[in-house]
C-alpha cells in the first residue's frame, strides 16, 4: 500500500531554470494539496488541487508558480525562472476527501536548492 | 499573534523522562487540532489528533482546551526514538477547512 510519492527527491536549478514537482497521492485519495517549508519555519500551505480542479490556491505566489492535477498522472508544481528564495522543501499531502476527516499524509518532499 | 504558536525548545531530556509540549493558536474558529512528528529532512507524520474530552495513545496524552485556544502534548517514558521535531497543526474553518497552518516546531533530542 504505497503512500504519497514524490519526485525528484531533490532537485538542483540555477536561478532562470524551471523547476517541475511531481505528486503521486495515495490510492484512492483524489485531494492533493501543496506544502513549502523554508529553512527553520513551519510548512505553509501553497494550493489544494482535486482531479482536473484547483480548489484554492490562496497560498502561492502570484508569480512564477502553478499547479495542476490533471485526470491522468501525477499532480505536477511548477515553478518558472527560479531564484535563490525559491530553495525549500515542499511537501506534497492527499486526503480521501476535504470535510469529515482532515488528516492528511504527506509525501517525502522534494528538497529544491537553486544555485 | 502568530496563527500557531509552540515552545520553541529545542528540550533535551534524558530516556525516560516525561515532557510536555505547549501549543497556542489565534483562530478561535479551527476545528481540527493535530500533533505531528518530522524527523529531521522528512517528511511530517501524524502522531495523533487531539480531541476536546483530551486523548491518549500509549505513551502519548493530548489535551485541547478551546477557551484558552491552547493544546498541550505530554510524552511519558520517553525513548530515544522519540527525538523528532513536534509540529502543533490546526486546521482552517469554515469553507477553508482543509488547510493546515503549522507550528514551527519543537525539537525534541532524547539522550541516553
């Protein structure tokens, strides 16, 4: 029963570079939502992403960043011309549904490092 | 106020010992409260979710207390696999309700 996946595991980008995320939820889960953890902070919520819908991306930049879940693959984060701030963990997490349990099971991250 | 707030440690405590983490959140609204452990560069995962009559789960005892917006993490007997980063979580309300806000942790090193 595998859990959340995600790759690359770690990722090097020089600033301009895009950078691509990938998350594989649990079976049978069909929410995704995305995670970024700074150096010494708390993880904060980026997007909430169902099959083919973004539910709320309240919490990501403006610029340079989108996701997507598409209804065949994996939910994909992407971040265009990166820059050194962009260096972070981030979390990818599913749920089966939003309302009546919300425990969510997080993935192993992708660890971004932009030179 | 921050949204959620927790002891910013780091504790260090020898093998067996007993110790208690405190959290605080502003929101009075959240509705869903959760202890979660990170071990160092992975991933965060659910130690437990904290009800209002308080619960327990072996070595592990949450308490919530809404009118003081404060949920407590009480480890007893602790071990050395114990040592982690403690995340405090809560949820979001209402139509958001499936967002998470985080505590920045607490380190925990348990030492034999």
């Amino acid at each position: 029963n595998a859990g959340v996946m995600q790759n690359p595991r770690h990722l090097v980008r020089r600033r301009g570079q895009e950078a691509r995320l990938r998350c594989s939820p649990m079976k049978g889960h069909s929410h995704v939502y995305w995670y970024r953890q700074l150096p010494e902070e708390g993880l904060k919520f980026m997007v909430y992403l169902q099959k083919e819908n973004i539910i709320d991306e309240s919490g990501m930049p403006k610029e340079r960043f989108s996701a997507e879940f598409p209804k065949e693959g994996p939910s994909i984060l992407r971040i265009q011309q990166v820059v050194r701030g962009d260096s972070a963990a981030y979390f990818c997490a599913s749920s089966p549904a939003s309302t009546g349990s919300y425990e969510q099971y997080f993935g192993p991250g992708t660890r971004l490092t932009v030179t | 106020r921050k949204e959620v707030e927790q002891d910013p440690g780091p504790f260090n405590v020898p093998e067996g010992a007993t110790v208690a983490f405190n959290c605080t959140y502003s929101n009075s609204a959240s509705q869903s409260f959760f202890w979660y452990r990170q071990d160092c560069r992975k991933e965060p995962k659910l130690l437990m979710s904290v009800y209002s009559s308080g619960n327990e789960d072996g070595r592990f005892t949450a308490q919530l207390n809404r009118a003081s917006q404060y949920i407590s993490l009480l480890i007893r007997d602790s071990k050395l696999s114990d040592s982690a980063t403690y995340l405090c979580v809560v949820n979001d309300s209402g139509g958001s309700n499936y967002k998470l806000t985080f505590g920045k942790g607490t380190l925990l090193t348990v030492n034999p």
